[in-house]
C-alpha cells in the first residue's frame, strides 16, 4: 500500500511483500500437507499464487485487480467447499486480499474504495457461510480472513485520512503563497496607479493656467485627463477593496523588492550556519518587485531548508544570475545525504507555487556528488528592462 512512497522505498516495500508471500504460500502448503496429506495444497496455493501476484502489481491495476483478486477468493470459496477441499481463502489469499482491498481504501475515489471494502467483508462472510463454525467459537479461516480485512480496513482508511490531510495542507500553502504574491503586487500597482493619477491632477492644474481651456482643443484635453484621473481612482479604490480582503492583522511581512538585500539574509544565515559564497549580478537591468521578491523568497526558503535538513552542511552557494531576460536562481549546499530531503516539504510547494504563478520553473533534488540544490528561472519581462 506504499503507493506515495519514492521509488527506492517503494521497490523495497514490494521485494519485502514478495518475501512474506512466499514465506506465507510455503507455510500454507506445509500446514495442508501435513494435515490433509497428499495434493490437497495444490488448490489453495495456486489461488495465493493468483491473488498474491496481482497484489505485488496493483499500481498497474488498481480497480480491476482488486475485482480480480475478490473474484479468486471467492471460486476458491465455492470449489473447496464443493470438492471437499481445505477451506478457503487461506494465508497466502487472505494476505494478497488485505493488500488489495487496502490499497483500494487508499487511492481510490470514495465509492470504489467503499466496494472494495464491501468485497472484503463479502470474502469473509462467505468464508464463514462455507466453512461452519465448531459447536463453539468461529472456523480458523472466518477469524484470520475477518483480521486480514479489518487490517486492511484500518491501515487504508489511516492512509487515506493521512493523505488528504497532506493534501490539505499543500493546498493551503499553495493558497497562502498566492495571498502573498497577490499583496505584494497590489503594493506596487498601487504604487504606480497613485503616480498616474497625482500625474493627470498636475497635468489638469497646467491646463486650467491656459487661456481658452474651458472651450476648444484644451477643454478636450481637460476632459480626457479627468477621465484618466477619475478611471485611476475607481481601479485604485476596487483593488484596495478586493485585496484588503487578503489582509489581516498578521500581515506583517515587508515586501521585499531588492536583491541587495540578499546580503542581509546571508549575514543573518551564517550567524547560526555554515559559510555562504553569495554572487549577485552586476549591472544588472531593474526587475519587476514580483520578480526580485521572488528571488528573495526562493533564497530564505532555500537556507531555511539547509538550517533544518542539513545542519552538517559546511557551505553554501547562492547564485544569482540575469541572461536573456530570464532570471536564475540557484542554491546548493554540500550536506550529507539526508532521505528525508527527498520527500520534499510545504515550503518547496510554495516556493513552486509563486515561481509558476510568474511563468517561471523550479526543481530540486539531490546533487551528483553530495548535499541538495535548488534552481529557479523567472521570465523577466521585456517592458520593464532599462
């Protein structure tokens, strides 16, 4: 049921899952053997071969495997119980089955996994209308189908709430990082409507000392930079009043549009970290504020990763970079190898999220030798270049 496992762990998880399958088909066809003699294991372990097989690949087939491997169970039900067999589903079946119908809890949507569910209960009802329990108690075979689907039961339904939690909380971080983004671009159209509007009042005052501007060409003009000033206002007051929605009483965090000030974050980094080689553009042409603040927040996620996942780093790069109006950021650290590192985390989903958000891309992972790194390019809009 490893599903969101990275791929070595997930491999690990299926190689240790095949191990208890065989372990689990050679006890089963002792157990028979020794009790019933002869061939009669034959027919319960080809159903776990079956069963168990499909389990090992139900990534591939997810809803139709597990369909698959309840079906199995069940004509194993009817054919030991018709031919005087040993009862089924045994071990090897009972373990395939709780893999499957937990896999199913997990992933699929709510209606499917609740089958699914329903199917395991199904397997273990019939197992116990075919197999009559003693004068007292219930059949070995109902109790270890019944534990194997309550198991499945409890682990899928866990994973699953654990997921969606997960889940949850990336799309709140998602959401969060597009409040910031969008406060911080209402500070700077703010900035610039302010200017046209102060600049179409001048522009009025002007024209109002010019004799005449109450009739011909400069009563147009007046009119057309009073239609500026007043359509400046309306679109300064709307905003203000569409993203002051996104303000609270928190909402403390400047807006920081300068890279310049890099440098502050480095010198606060290396009080408690290891050193950092910081390289900035020179000359460089102005950025847009959305752009250079998301160089900053790229930066302060970057270190703030290195701080908590690789304290035994002992430098660090950050490289700042301008080339054809494309913006590149890349941090990188020498740390030792760290596993947890690689199921990434919320800040790395935030700072992908605001990257995107601007048109640009963002990866990071391991680095060929050791440490982690992590890289950042921002379209840099051509308007704005000087």
């Amino acid at each position: 049921m490893g599903d969101r496992l990275p791929g070595t762990l997930r491999a690990v998880a299926d190689v240790g899952l095949g191990v208890v399958v065989a372990a689990a088909l050679v006890v089963q066809a002792a157990a028979v053997a020794a009790s019933w003699g002869g061939g009669y294991w034959l027919a319960g372990g080809l159903a776990g071969v079956v069963v168990c097989a499909i389990a090992l690949v139900r990534r591939r087939l997810r809803t139709w495997g597990t369909v698959a491997g309840l079906a199995v169970a069940a004509v194993a039900i009817i054919v030991a119980r018709a031919a005087e067999l040993p009862s089924e589903p045994g071990p090897a079946v009972a373990l395939g089955l709780s893999v499957l119908v937990g896999s199913s809890i997990r992933a699929l949507p709510a209606l499917p996994a609740a089958a699914a569910a329903a199917g395991g209960f199904a397997v273990v009802a019939g197992t116990w209308l075919a197999d009559p329990p003693p004068t007292s108690g219930v059949a070995g075979v109902t109790v270890l189908n019944g534990a194997g689907w309550t198991a499945a039961l409890a682990v899928g339904l866990g994973l699953r709430l654990l997921d969606a939690r997960r889940r949850a909380v990336a799309d709140s971080v998602r959401r969060d990082e597009r409040m910031r983004l969008a406060r911080e671009l209402h500070d700077v159209a703010a900035h610039h409507l302010t200017g046209i509007i102060l600049q179409a009042q001048a522009a009025q005052l002007v024209t109002r000392r010019q004799p005449g501007y109450l009739d011909g060409p400069l009563a147009d003009v007046q009119r057309a930079l009073a239609g500026i000033e007043a359509a400046g206002s309306g679109g300064l007051a709307a905003m203000r009043r569409v993203v002051g929605l996104l303000r609270d009483a928190e909402d403390a965090d400047p807006t920081t549009s300068e890279p310049e000030q890099l440098s502050v974050l480095v010198e606060r980094f290396e009080q408690q970290g290891p050193a950092v080689r910081l390289r900035v553009p020179d000359g460089r042409t102005a950025w847009p504020p959305e752009v250079a603040g998301t160089v900053y927040r790229v930066v302060q996620e970057s270190l703030t990763n290195i701080a908590r996942h690789a304290p035994e780093a002992r430098s660090v790069t950050v490289d700042v970079d301008e080339d054809h109006q494309v913006v590149t950021v890349a941090v990188a650290d020498d740390g030792p190898p760290a596993p947890h590192r690689h199921h990434g985390g919320y800040g790395l989903i935030g700072m992908r999220e605001r990257v995107e958000a601007l048109g640009g891309t963002l990866c990071a992972g391991p680095r060929p030798d050791a440490g982690w790194a992590v890289r950042a390019t921002l379209p840099v809009p051509a308007r704005v270049r000087r």
